[in-house]
C-alpha cells in the first residue's frame, strides 16, 4: 500500500497538512483528504502538484 503525504504549497517539513493519506476526495476548492487511521483533514485550495513515486500532493492553500 502506498500512502501519501500532503504539503502546503511547497515540500518541507514545516509545510505537512496531514501523512499517510490513504484517499482524496475533491469538491470545488475544498480537499479532504483521510488519513490510514480513518481521520479526516479538510482544506481549502487546489491539488497543484502529485508525485506518485514519491508519495506527495502539494497543495496550494492560503
């Protein structure tokens, strides 16, 4: 299983929104995105970036 880690405009570590992202559910400019615990994160802004090898997801987010 591959999981996710999510970053707020740009990956450092200070930038982490939420690890382990096991789904992303997208509506409008709101992102909620669940954890492998079952535990939901809620944004608001757009997915600009995804590296599947990586296992990242930038999100440019106020």
């Amino acid at each position: 299983m591959c999981l996710a880690t999510a970053y707020k405009n740009k990956e450092t570590k200070e930038q982490i929104i939420c690890e382990n992202i096991t789904k992303i559910l997208i509506d409008g400019d709101n992102i909620t995105m669940l954890d492998i615990l079952g535990d939901e994160i809620k944004v608001e802004g757009k997915i600009s970036m995804v590296d599947l090898t990586k296992s990242v997801v930038i999100i440019d987010a106020a």
